[in-house]
C-alpha cells in the first residue's frame, strides 16, 4: 500500500549522532553525570575495542552501542569508560548482559566502568536498571544509569524549544514511533521537525548530520520523499541557502532505499556503505581533483564509520591527505 512508510531503522541514526555529539547527549539524558566529566579533554571514541570483546553482535532491539573514555573533573581516576546503548526494544536480558559488558571490559582494560542506558523502546512500564544475585552470602551485580525517552513524551513544548540536538533527535524518535508506519503522519512530522531544524542557527556538520538522522530513521516511501525534498528545495531558496545539495540528497535516499530491496541487514548497511563511498569519491574527485589508486582502494574497504569521519573532514581539510588522517 503507498500510504505504507518502510520500517524505521534506529541504528545508524543514534550511532551517528552519539559520534557527532556525546557531549550533547550526556548533558541531555544525564545531566548529573555530564557536570563529573572533564570536558577541557576530548572523550576518545573506542569503538574497535568492541568487537574484540564481544561487542559485535548486537542482540535484536540494541540499535547502539559506543565505548567512550573520559576524564572526571575531580581527579579521582586518570580515565574511565563508558559503554553505552540504546535499546529500543523490550528485554529481559539487558541488565544481565549490561553487568556481562561492564565486566568484560573492566577485566580488559582494569579500568572504572560506567554503563549507561537509553531506553526507546514503546512500553512505559520497562524500567530496568539493575541485575543482582545473591546466594550463600555472595552478592554478584550491577546498577547503572538509565534514561527513558517515552519520559519526554509529553514535554513537546521543552523538545521543540530546547537547543540540544538531542532534544531534536528524542522528537524524531518519538514521532517515527507514533506514526506506526502512517506514511502521510511520518510526512508531516519529519517536514515540521525539518523546518525546525534550521531555527537553531546549528552549523553545517551538524545540520547535515542530523539531516541523516531523520532521513534514516523517518524513511518514507519514495512518492512522500520527492516531495519532502522539492519542499526542503523550496524553502532553501527562499531563505537564500542551501546546505544540502542534490548529490547528498541522492545519498540520503540510496542508502535505504538499497537496503531495503536487499531486504536483509546486512543489505541496508551495505548499501549505505556504498552509497557513502560513491558520494564520498564523488566530492573528493570535485574537491582535490582525480584521486589516486590508494585513496580509491581506501574508500573501497573503509567501515561506514570511517567514511563518515572523512566526510566530516573534508569540511575543512585543505588537502587529500588531511582527509585521510
């Protein structure tokens, strides 16, 4: 049926954003915690750490997961992790696996761990936060930090006034959630959230960013998109800008819309991939001129997260091998 958007997809988005903006979304969702952190020194993404301890393959419903080391401003410990997912839907294991985790990587690195969770799933009543066992006098657990975003449900007023991207991102999640694959609902949500998006006076990274947020996670099918990109169009010209340009449109769209005809996960990742090294030849090609052998076979075997970091840096690189490193 045309009035049929295609399944959300959580992941890429919420792992994005948490690249472009940990900061933002530790002073979002945990407020409290953000004010310990050092922020005078960077946090360090350690997400290739993940996979060799068994991060790799995610459990249906976890659509994120980042390992970031940073400093505290008391001085009590040199660095601490943390892991951190986003959980959209129901499960019983997650506090079991969160202590499994936590362990798993204090015991490699023999530093403090702090695990945190963003619930998103669509049941209220799920609030874990802790997993304990206790027998003959031995005590085995954990409790850690939660955030529930069905919480900022009903503060639409605070989400569209507040000038954290995550705030943006919550209504995004929010939106896509209630319009329970209503292609014509979904329509008028991502264009209101778009036209938002453009009153925070944010920069190009991120309003480009988080363009990519709502065109993954708010797909729509492809009639409701054409015209969701002429009215973008429009209202670039009549505001005199243009931040996103037709080849970064053509990304946006393949990239799901590839996955989706492969109809399995590893199609969508995959044909995002792709999509995002074409595009990414393409601006380089235009930028520095015809590319080399070896930057060619880079783009071919990048992970999709590191052409997403060239991307960024070709922002404000002055040359080829500024890109690169």
């Amino acid at each position: 049926m045309p009035n049929i958007a295609p399944p959300a997809r959580f992941d890429l988005p919420w792992k994005r954003a948490l690249t472009h903006a940990f900061r933002a979304f530790m002073a979002f969702f945990f407020a409290e915690l953000c004010i310990q952190i050092d922020w005078s020194k960077r946090p360090r993404l350690r997400d290739k750490e993940l996979a060799s301890i068994g991060f790799g393959d995610a459990p249906d419903g976890m659509v994120a997961d980042k390992l970031v080391e940073v400093c505290l401003r008391d001085g009590s410990v040199q660095w601490v992790l943390i892991p951190v997912e986003v959980q959209a839907q129901r499960d019983a294991s997650l506090a079991r696996r969160v202590l499994d985790y936590n362990y798993r990587i204090f015991k490699e690195y023999a530093r403090p761990v702090a695990s945190l969770v963003l619930l998103a799933d669509d049941d209220p009543g799920w609030q874990p936060h802790a997993f304990h066992n206790q027998i003959l006098g031995t005590v085995m657990g954990i409790s850690f930090a939660t955030a529930k975003l069905l919480d900022y449900a009903d503060r639409t007023d605070a989400l569209l006034a507040s000038h954290n991207p995550f705030a943006w991102i919550t209504l995004a999640h929010l939106r896509t959630q209630q319009a329970r694959h209503d292609a014509d609902q979904l329509y008028v949500a991502k264009w209101q959230l778009t036209k938002l998006l453009y009153r925070h006076g944010w920069s190009k990274r991120r309003i480009i960013v988080l363009f990519n947020v709502i065109n993954w996670m708010m797909a729509l099918p492809a009639t409701h998109q054409d015209r969701y990109w002429q009215a973008v169009l429009q209202m670039e010209k009549e505001r005199k800008m243009e931040w996103i340009t037709p080849l970064e449109q053509s990304f946006m769209d393949k990239g799901w819309q590839k996955g989706l005809e492969k109809g399995l996960e590893k199609g969508i990742l995959q044909g995002r991939k792709e999509g995002a090294a074409a595009l990414l030849e393409r601006l380089l090609t235009q930028r520095f001129g015809p590319l080399p052998q070896t930057a060619r076979k880079k783009l071919a075997k990048a992970s999709a997260e590191q052409l997403t970091a060239w991307s960024d840096a070709l922002m404000e690189a002055q040359s080829l091998k500024q890109v690169f490193e």
